[in-house]
C-alpha cells in the first residue's frame, strides 16, 4: 500500500495536554484545507475502543504485564486496518493520541521492551512520520490527569513515580530519533504550545 498522507503521533505523560492539542491541530489543518483524521489510542476503531475499556479501566493490578501487551497490540492492529491505513492511502492527515512509543514505555516497563518490540515489528511495522511529543514535569501533569475524574485512570493510579519513569522514557525516545520526534515544553500556555506544534508541523509539510 503507498501512503501519500501524513501521519503524526501525539506522545507524554498523562495530564501532558495532548488532547486538547490534537484537537486544536486538527483545526488549524483542516482549516487550511487540509483532510484530517483525529483519532487516539488505545482505540479509534470499533473493536479498539471496546479493549480500551478494558485496559483503561478497573485496578492497576487487573492485567499482567504480558496480558496487557497482547491487548494493546490487538488494538493497534485493529486500529490500523480500519482507519488509519485508509485515511493515510487517500492522502490525509492522520493525528493520532498515542502510538507504539506508549506502548513501549507504558508496556515495556516490566523488563518487557525487547518483546514489545518484536511483537511490533511482526504486526505492526509501522511508525509516524512525526511524533510532537509535549514534555511536563509529572507533578504538574498528574493532579491535571485525576482532575478528569473518568472511569479511565488505571495508568494514573499508579502514581507519581511511573509518570516521572514515563517522562524520563520519552524523552530517552526522543533523543535516540531526533529525526522524528519534536519536543514541545507543555508548561507553556495551551495557545503557545499550539503554536510551536503549528510551527513544527508546518515545517514538516514543507
């Protein structure tokens, strides 16, 4: 399948602003003219949404490490197949809230990341052509994550100290592909950060 769209990947911390920034993105582009897909993960299609629900909610011990994997893998596989494979061969923008550097962090955390990685090489094989990812210091992000008070907060009740490890995590990701990562400071106002996205964004298209 040759993609002609674009496809752009939002990553941090819970409670990091991403989004209210895919959303604010997407506007602006399709502003512009452009044909934009929004779409988050875990989900994003029918069958994705319906194991969001599962990995989202309940107690944090509710999974294995290895459950959860597979979970998320079958999730992404879905995803891909039904929208963002589509939407990417029609020549759209395609934002998505989440990919594989999550996965990788999130999941991987248990001495797992080397069968992350295989099994996202086997059935996934795919990475964005650009990842925002908006840097927060995790004792800001987390009271704004719990704010939410959702039924999905099975990552943020595992307190402060994974979101300090994921913070470190991604910005280890982003030095190690400096090519596709752009790291974006989500202590800023939200129209100032919305800004720096613009920016990058648009000098990605160019």
């Amino acid at each position: 399948m040759k993609k002609r769209g674009l496809f752009i990947s939002f990553e941090g911390i819970d409670g990091s602003g991403k989004s209210t920034q895919t959303k604010a993105l997407a506007d602006h582009l399709r502003n512009i003219g452009r044909d934009v897909v929004l779409t988050r993960e875990p989900g994003g299609s029918p069958g994705a949404e319906e194991i969001r629900a599962l990995v989202l909610q309940g107690e944090p011990d509710r999974w294995s490490a290895e459950t959860e994997l597979l979970l998320f893998t079958a999730a992404r596989r879905d995803h891909l197949e039904r929208v963002i494979w589509p939407a990417l061969d029609k020549g759209s923008v395609v934002i998505c809230d989440r990919f594989a550097d999550s996965t990788r962090l999130y999941q991987g955390r248990s001495g797992l990341r080397d069968k992350v990685d295989a099994l996202h090489a086997l059935m996934i094989g795919v990475e964005p052509d650009l990842t925002i990812l908006i840097d927060m210091d995790a004792h800001e992000a987390l009271p704004r994550a719990k704010s939410r008070a959702t039924a999905e907060e099975r990552f943020e009740d595992f307190g402060l100290a994974l979101q300090e490890q994921m913070r470190t995590g991604f910005l280890a990701l982003a030095h190690a592909h400096p090519k596709r990562f752009r790291v974006v400071d989500g202590g800023h106002s939200a129209e100032t950060v919305a800004a720096e996205i613009r920016k990058h964004v648009e000098d990605h298209l160019s």
